[in-house]
C-alpha cells in the first residue's frame, strides 16, 4: 500500500487552487476584453449612424423652404406640429430615421435615448444640447415630433446661401449593455458629427 505524504497532498490542493484562481483571471480578461470590443465596434456604428444623419441633414438643408408658405402635412397643429411653415418636421423625421436604421443593427444596445438635429455654435461639435439651438427625439418611433419645448432649429435658420451656409449637427446617446456575465460594462455614450449644409448659389 501506498501511502501519500501530507506534503505532496497540500501541493496537489495548492496547485488545483492556483489552477482555479489562473483559470478565473483569464476568463475575466477574455470577457473584459470582448466587452470593450464589442463597446468599441457599437460606438463606431454609432459614428456611421450621425454621419449618414448629418449627411442627409446638409443634403436636405431647410427642405425648401420659401419665407411666407402656409404651413402643411406635418407642420400643422392638427397633425402635431406647430403650425408655422418654418417647422422642420418633414427635414427631421428623415433625418431621424436614418440614424435609427442604423443604430437598430448595434446588438448589444438596449435603448437610443435621444437625437437631436442642432446648430452647433462652434463647429468642433458639442452634443446638441449645450446653448445650441437643436430638436430634441427621444423616440425611434416614425413621424413623432420634436419633444417639448418643440423644435428650436427652424427651417429658416437652416441657411443655404454661399458663402453663408449654416452648419448642422446630429447627435445620438444611447445605451450600452455588455453581454458578458464576468464583466458587467454599462455606459451612455454620446457621438455627434457636424457637417456645413450644402450651398445653393445665387
């Protein structure tokens, strides 16, 4: 019979424990990892969503607006708007969309919190939200309009004349839920992108 020497078992019960704390440091790292990955590539998604958005945004400029039109479709109070001409609901209401289509395809974001189509008042960005004039969507829901206070970035200061043109910028905050169960990552996120409107000459 052969008999163990209580030294060799308190190295066997050492080794299974170092093996088990090995095994746990590196599940963590490797979740921590993918959890930061995967953060990483929805904020980049993020960065495609506002920069199609700001696209269409200087694209569309003030949807043509012409000064004294009687307000129409979803401009008037009967359909949600506001009631004057200069409500830019049918401009945004695209704009929001295209940001939404694209942030639908982000796998581990639980909700898009708020848009907002802004006039930066300086053209390194900010996020819409600080002493810009901007409408603010808090729902992916089609045709919904601006939240209250209502829109502040009409269509007549949606300015396309060369050289004069206005800047417009879309901002999308969202939240973000990482699917790891080791390490547990949440965050808010804001991404914006600021583009000049696109210039009619005159």
């Amino acid at each position: 019979m052969i008999r163990r020497s209580p030294r060799r078992r308190r190295q066997h019960g050492q080794a299974l424990i170092e093996t088990a704390v090995v095994i746990t440091v590196l599940l963590t790292l490797l979740t921590g990892v993918y959890a930061v990955s995967q953060y990483a590539s929805d904020q980049n998604t993020a960065g495609t969503a506002t920069r199609a958005g700001a696209r269409l945004a200087a694209e569309l400029g003030n949807g043509g607006f012409q000064s004294g039109a009687s307000a129409n479709g979803c401009q008037l109070v009967a359909n949600g708007g506001t009631g004057s001409s200069t409500d830019p609901c049918a401009v945004d209401f695209q704009i929001v969309q295209v940001v939404c289509q694209i942030a639908a395809s982000m796998p581990f974001v639980t909700s898009v919190d708020e848009i907002d189509v802004y006039r930066p008042l300086t053209t390194n960005g900010q996020d819409g939200s600080i002493g810009d004039l901007y409408d603010k969507y808090t729902s992916c829901a089609p045709n919904r309009h601006a939240d209250v206070p209502g829109p502040a970035y009409r269509l007549d200061q949606r300015l396309q004349v060369h050289p004069n043109e206005s800047y417009v910028g879309v901002s999308l905050r969202y939240h973000y839920k990482s699917p790891t169960p080791f390490v547990s990552l949440t965050a808010m996120p804001t991404v914006y992108t600021v583009l000049q409107e696109s210039p009619h000459f005159t």
